[in-house]
C-alpha cells in the first residue's frame, strides 16, 4: 500500500493505480499510474471523485508533488479531459503554498498525448510541468 | 457529390454509447491502411469519436449516420456525423457553435476546457473544439428539419500543435 493509502481503481477499460515515487527528485512525492483507455460516458463520475480523493490525501500529507504516468493511456475522450482538468483546477485553487505541482509523463507516440497535453499545460503552467522524454 | 471520392465509409448505428469504441477501432484501422500513417490515422478516430459521442448524447431518435470520405492524393479527410435532435438541443448547439466560432481555435479549446469543467451538463462542444485544434479541423454544420449534419474537414499535412 502506498502512503496515501489509496486502493488502484479499475473502471471500465482504464486503471488508476497510486505508488510511492521513490525516484530522484521526488523521493517524498507520488507516482499516479493512469493507464488503458477512458473512453466511458461520464468520467466526472467514475474517475473524478478518486482524483479528488487525491487531492485531499495530497494536501493532508503535504506533499508538493504527484508524477502522473499516462505512458499507456492509449486514449482518453473531451469527457476525460474535462475530468483532468476538473482536478488540475482543483489544485490551482489551493491556496499559496500549500499546492502541488502535477508532473505529467507522456507518450510522444501516442497522438493525443502529444496534441492534448501542451494545451494542458498552457492552461495551467504554475501546476502542470512535463518530465524528462 | 461526395461519391467522388473513391476511398469512404458509409455508416449507419444506432444510438448506443458501447458502438463508440468499435467504430473508433474500425476507422483507426481504416485510415492506418489508408493514410500509411498510424499516427494521424490514431487522431481521425479521435475525431470521429468526439462526433459520434455528441450524436450518441444528442440524438432523440435511432439512426445515427457516419460518412467519412478521402479526397483525391489523400489531403483532405471529410468526416460527417448526422443525428436527429430536439429542437431544444438544436438551439444549444446553435449557441454553443456561435460562441466556438467566435474566436481562434486555440483560445475557443481552452475556453472550453475551463468552463466544461464546472458544465454540469456535458453539452459544452469541448470535443468540437478539440477537433478543430487539435486536427485542425474546419468544422461546418448544417440543421435541417430536426437532423443535426456536422462535418469535420480534416487536412492531413497541416498536423501538429500550433506554438503560438
């Protein structure tokens, strides 16, 4: 179990699964696997209320930083976004300092990745930074 | 008329969300053979899945038609969606589509990403805006006696994201 204490969601064709992030940098921060396809009609009620279960869990623990792995999240609907954006929204709203940044690790081969997430980050450029590719 | 194109799909369903994912599979397919080109035969699926999701949300009765044509050297591809709707979700959309069109492509899909997430309705048209950005799509409507026809002209050279 990993210290939020955040059991992995499957939902329809996608899988959410939270680890400790024991890497580099963010040795005090948290890894969000985001994986399949969400595709489903309403993410806002299946995969939204998890996000911001997160989100509480982020701010209690007082860690500054999530990493989100959508390296295999193949495919992901408006619906889907409108759900990211509802949680990136979520933490932009908190007040100064006690935040979070979301470190987004994506798929150059995948082609919604490479479209989607610049916009993402134009729209929330304190929040979202990319890793590494 | 659209007939002169000798690479197209007719397709006729019925309004269930479950059909979305198979048809989506089906086009990526079609166009990877069609276009050479996995990547952007990947984002005309996205794009005939945003329409076909709204025909699915919108359409008050049976019968959800999707046409997709190839022009000729495989510049243009011509995806169009026809539902019908109540007059109701006809006006929504007017409105929605007056707003989208008011502004560039990449401020109206921001736009859009913002205020859909505190829509509670889901009639926002961020998969509208999507495609017009992200495929860099021209998007044309036509509303005829209760049937919804929106078409999404897909250039298959101009590709990427815009770095403005």
């Amino acid at each position: 179990m990993n210290k939020l204490n955040i059991e992995p969601l499957q939902v329809e064709k996608a899988s959410l699964v939270i680890r400790d992030n024991k890497e580099g940098e963010n040795e005090d921060g948290i890894l969000l696997i985001i994986s399949g396809e969400i595709d489903m009609r309403d993410p806002s009620v299946a995969i939204l209320p998890y996000l911001l279960n997160i989100h509480d869990a982020l701010i209690a623990h007082e860690i500054k930083t999530i990493s989100v792995d959508f390296s295999n999240l193949n495919y992901v609907n408006s619906s889907g976004i409108k759900t990211m954006i509802s949680w990136l929204m979520k933490s932009k709203d908190v007040q100064s300092g006690k935040g979070y940044k979301v470190k987004i690790i994506r798929n150059g081969d995948i082609a919604w990745q490479e479209s989607t997430f610049p916009v993402i980050q134009k729209l929330f450029p304190d929040v979202v930074t990319f890793a590494e590719e | 008329m659209q007939k002169e194109s000798k690479i197209y799909v007719e397709l006729k369903f019925g309004p269930k969300w479950t059909y979305i994912s198979t048809v989506r599979t089906f086009v990526e397919d079609f166009m990877t053979i069609t276009l050479e080109d996995k990547k952007k035969a990947t984002s005309i699926a996205m794009a005939v899945n945003e329409l076909i999701e709204n025909a699915v949300k919108f359409s008050d009765l049976e019968g959800s038609e999707l046409n997709i044509y190839v022009t000729k050297e495989r510049k243009i591809i011509k995806v169009i969606v026809t539902n019908h709707a109540s007059q109701q979700d006809i006006d929504d959309l007017q409105k929605c589509l007056r707003e989208l069109f008011g502004s560039p492509p990449l401020d109206a899909y921001m736009k859009r990403m913002k205020d859909s997430a505190v829509s509670p309705d889901g009639k926002s048209t961020l998969g509208l805006a999507r495609i017009r950005y992200e495929c860099k799509a021209e998007i044309h409507t036509n509303i005829e006696n209760g049937m919804v026809s929106i078409t999404a002209e897909i250039p298959t050279e101009k590709w990427g994201v815009d770095h403005e």
